[in-house]
C-alpha cells in the first residue's frame, strides 16, 4: 500500500516541471508577458497531451504483453 501512494506522488513532480520548461520556452519565443504565457500555455497543454499518449501506449503494451 505504501508502494502504490510513492508512486503517485511522483507524478506530482511533474506539474512544476512542465510549468517551468514552458514558461522558460515562450520567454525564448517572446519578450512580452502576454505572449509569453500565452505560448506558455498552448505548450504546457501540447507537453502535457504528449505524454498522456506516450503513458495509454506504454500501459496497452504493458497490458497485452502480460
């Protein structure tokens, strides 16, 4: 039971980190700050969309493999 809580826990590294790396890639596409969070957020979506797609393919792969 401790084991399933750990592991997502971790996901929640994940929401700083996709905040962070958008934020840091519209500031290098921009130089206001309206475009920047607006490229920011169009970016955020799109990495977090990304890897959505990437977990169903790995967790179907790993579902059929067993």
């Amino acid at each position: 039971m401790l084991l399933a809580t750990t592991i997502y826990n971790q996901l929640w590294f994940l929401l700083p980190l996709v905040v962070a790396v958008s934020l840091v890639y519209g500031a290098t596409r921009h130089e206001l700050m309206g475009p920047i969070l607006a490229h920011a957020w169009r970016f955020g979506l799109w990495v977090l969309a990304f890897i959505a797609v990437i977990f169903v393919v790995l967790y179907v792969l790993a579902t059929w493999v067993v």
